[in-house]
C-alpha cells in the first residue's frame, strides 16, 4: 500500500484546466510538448495559452 500526500492533490474539475497544470508545473516556457492529433482543440490551445511551443505528431490510419 502506498499513500498520496494531500499536497499531490489539486482539484480540477474539468481536463483543460488539469491540462494547463500539468504543462505549467512540469514544462518551463519555450518548451515543446507534443500531441497527438487530431485533438481535442481546447488542450492543445492551452500549450500555446502556457507560452509553449505546440508539436503535433499526427495520428495515422493504418489497415
């Protein structure tokens, strides 16, 4: 068994916003991160809204 420290925990109630927290806290500005697209647009806005630089790596349909 493990425990997770209170202080781990942040309340976010919709996935933007764990988004942009998750970019700010272990990204620093001027970095890239990467998606995969297509995306859902407001999380890959949000790189952008947290002065990264937004890298796409675009999905591929393979038969």
């Amino acid at each position: 068994d493990w425990e997770v420290p209170q202080e781990w925990i942040v309340f976010c109630p919709r996935i933007v916003q764990a988004v942009s927290l998750i970019i700010q806290n272990f990204t620093q500005p001027g970095d890239q991160v990467l998606i995969h697209t297509p995306a859902y647009q407001p999380v890959a806005k949000s790189v952008e809204l947290n002065n990264r630089v937004l890298v796409e790596s675009p999905l591929r349909e393979v038969n």
